[in-house]
C-alpha cells in the first residue's frame, strides 16, 4: 500500500500565509492518494494534488493529508498581516506584473530568505499563475510533480 510523503517542495511543520492571499490555496504531496482535512474534517480526495477553495479566514488553521495506510501529513497555517518577502524591485513601478508574480514564489524557497514557512503561499501562487503564462505552466508541472530543485537546497 503506498505512503504519502511530504513534497521536497512543501516540508509539514509551520507555514504562513498573507491575510490578503487569495482563498484557495494548492497542497502537493507524494507517494499515493489521500484525504485532505482542513482542521481534522475531511474536505477531498486527491491522488497528489489538490486546491483547497474557500478558506475560512481565521487567525490558524490545520491542513493535513491522511494516506490510505493512515500515515498523516500536517501543517500548522497560521495567517498574518504581513505580506511575504519579494525579489530587489518587486512591484516597484505599480502593481506586480505575472512575471513578477511568478519570481516571487520561485525565489523566495531559496536559502536565507525565511522562505520555508512561506511554501504554501508559494505554491498557491504559482498554482494560481498557471493559466497567465506558459512559464507559470511549466513551473507549476515542476513542483506539483517534485522535479524543481528549490535552488541551495
């Protein structure tokens, strides 16, 4: 019977996520099927991949996946008021373009950017670009499936 595993991309553990974020968020993982919980109540199923819709907006939640072998993968979600760190000259001349948009969520994973408890964001981002651009296509396919290498790492 296959196990879920976390996702290289998206460690359990803490995450965060900005207040003003959209409310669907993307939770990737590996391994086999599973049960999505949004605190401990069951809300889909999914074999990798799956975009929880309609969020509550409290302060914390717990998300989790239960594989069909009852191996759980969980993480604590806190929201905040602050937005997550950018890339030097990020939405400096308006509104971020999708280009920025998308660099935001690739670079911030890397190393001394406090990015771990931001990877939820960040693949919710990059989820949400997909449709926008061909880059954001292929970056999505990469990270849902486990082949970007989050650079450092």
């Amino acid at each position: 019977m296959p196990t879920v595993s976390a996702s290289p991309y998206l460690p359990t553990g803490q995450q965060k996520i900005p207040q003003h974020a959209p409310t669907e968020l993307a939770v990737i993982w590996s391994g086999g099927p599973g049960t999505v919980l949004l605190d401990g109540s069951p809300i889909g199923v999914s074999a990798s991949v799956f975009k929880v819709m309609g969020l509550p907006k409290p302060n914390a939640f717990d998300l989790a996946v239960k594989g069909e072998d009852g191996q759980v993968l969980h993480w604590s979600v806190k929201v905040v008021p602050q937005t997550p760190p950018a890339p030097k000259g990020y939405g400096a001349l308006g509104p971020p373009s999708s280009e920025e948009r998308l660099e935001r969520p690739l670079w911030l994973p890397e190393p001394g950017r406090e990015g771990e408890v931001w990877r939820l964001f960040a693949i919710s981002e990059i989820a949400a670009l997909r449709t926008t651009s061909l880059a954001a296509d292929l970056a999505w396919r990469q990270v849902a499936t486990g082949q970007y290498q989050v650079p450092g790492e």
